[in-house]
C-alpha cells in the first residue's frame, strides 16, 4: 500500500471519528487493535472513542502534523473542546480546554493494527486548574 493510500484511509478514519459514525470503524480499526501494548480489540477502542466523545461532545479531531512511511502514519492531533462529564480523568468546569495527542498507528491490510498515543494531559490539567472556582 502506497504512503498517499494510509493518508487518505487516515484521513476517512478521522472524519468517520469526527461524525460519529461508530458503525464504519471496523473499516479502518483491526479487530485485534493493540492500543499502547494492550490487546484492546475493536470494542474497546470503540468504547475508549465512545467515552471520550460523550464526555466532550464538541471533540473533534484535528490534524496538525500528518506523515507516513510504509505502513505507519504519525500524526500530532490538537483538540479544543468543552467537556461536560469526567474526561481524562479530570471533572468538568465548564470552561474549554485546548491539548495535544501525539500517536503512531502501525496499519495491517489497509486497518489500524496498533496505536501508540501520548496525550498532553498536564495542558487539561494546568487549564482545568485556572478554571476552578476558588
């Protein structure tokens, strides 16, 4: 598979997460996803996806930096959004926060076979913190 064909199969998988569609992923995420050194199979990495997305319903993903080589895609993804119910670990103030996600995805026949992901979760934090009433 050409490095334009996993870029534009990254792109389709970041608009199916963006609407929504949760039904389509199996068209781009492996049935044996392994997501940072752990078997989570499709149904859990539709449920981390679901989780995250219900407690930010504004989430949507964002591409700032997209490369591939081979089979692998390495994107740094910005985030800007409001969250409503525990999100990373964090309870909701009612104020936006903005944050980074740094991932690796490692494709197999045309599917996401493995994930690694780096959240900026001291941004949420440092950003939820300011917001807190005092």
């Amino acid at each position: 598979m050409a490095q334009a064909d996993v870029l534009t199969i990254y792109r389709d998988y970041l608009r199916c997460l963006n609407a929504r569609r949760w039904d389509e992923l199996s068209r781009f995420v492996s049935d044996e996803v392994v997501y940072n050194g752990v078997r989570v199979g499709l149904s859990g990495y539709r449920a981390m996806l679901e989780s995250d997305t219900g407690a930010t319903q504004d989430l949507q993903f964002v591409p700032e930096i997209l490369i591939a080589d081979g089979q692998m895609v390495s994107c740094r993804l910005f985030f800007q959004c409001t969250p409503q119910r525990t999100f990373l670990g964090f309870e909701p103030t009612g104020g936006q926060v903005s944050f980074a996600e740094h991932a690796l995805y490692r494709f197999e026949n045309g599917r996401i076979a493995e994930v690694w992901s780096v959240i900026d979760k001291e941004a949420v934090r440092e950003q939820i913190s300011r917001q807190a009433p005092a």
